[in-house]
C-alpha cells in the first residue's frame, strides 16, 4: 500500500484544476478588455516578461504546433501588437517584439490587475506574497514535468 501525505496528489491535481479555470475565465475576461483572444494577451504578456522570444518559444510554451505559433504571431502582429523579425545570426529563427501598441496594452492590462488587487487588499486586509505563489507554481510545473517524464 501506497503511504501518502494528508494533502497529496488528488489536493494538487483538484486545486490545479480548479486554478486552470479560474484564470482561464480572467484571462478571458481581461483579453476581451482589450479585443485580444486569450492567446494573443498571452503572447504579449510572455514577449514583455522575456519569457517569449521567438516563434519557437511560443511553439514550446503554448505546446502547439510551429504553423499555429506561426499564424498566432502573425495575426497579432497584423493587428499591431507586435513585429517579426528574423534573427540576423540564424535566419530559421524569428524574433518577437513588442510594438508601443503592444507595450501600452501590456501595460493597461497590468495597471487593470493591480487596480483589482488593491480593490482586493482593501476588501479583505491582506497582501499576498506573489513571490513565494511564484516559486510554489514553479515547483509545482517542475514536479510534473519530471513525472510526465518531460
């Protein structure tokens, strides 16, 4: 017999369940703020953090295939949030950039949360430690990366 914690694995695949929607639904909600799709709010809140770089970091980030990634970035640079542009060292790479446009919707977004979140702080009288939420999700994505075998 398997000898497991109080609150083990059925806690963190429920809560992680439960955090998927939650944040799918204010992910929804903000985008359509901004007449973006969630994916595309995604896109350029990744390219503003550093964490999206090129049409390959997208690929791997959103785990979807090169064509979509490709036509994601395109329709979001047609819309003006961001600009491709090739890589000068490797021509197979394409580079993101964040358009004034881009920035000034990441920006607005951003400024949208905190607002929420002091509306937040205000209701309830507590601050919230994102530093030590971060590092708990990264643990969590590592975790299951490892057991999935990634």
């Amino acid at each position: 017999m398997i000898k497991t914690q109080k609150h083990g694995w059925k806690d963190l695949i429920t809560g992680g369940q439960e955090m998927r929607v939650q944040l799918s639904k204010l992910m929804s909600r903000i985008a359509g703020t901004e007449d973006l799709s969630t994916n595309q709010m995604a896109l350029i809140m990744g390219i503003y953090s550093g964490s999206l770089t090129s049409v390959g970091s997208v690929t791997k980030a959103f785990d979807i295939q090169q064509t979509n990634a490709s036509t994601l970035c395109r329709k979001s640079e047609e819309l003006g949030f961001i600009v491709r542009k090739r890589n000068n060292e490797d021509v197979r790479v394409v580079n993101l950039i964040l358009t004034e446009k881009g920035e000034a919707t990441v920006k607005s977004i951003l400024k949208m949360l905190e607002q929420r979140y002091k509306h937040y702080q205000k209701e309830h009288g507590e601050n919230i430690d994102f530093e030590m939420m971060e590092k708990g999700i990264c643990e969590f994505v590592k975790l299951l990366n490892v057991i999935e075998g990634v």
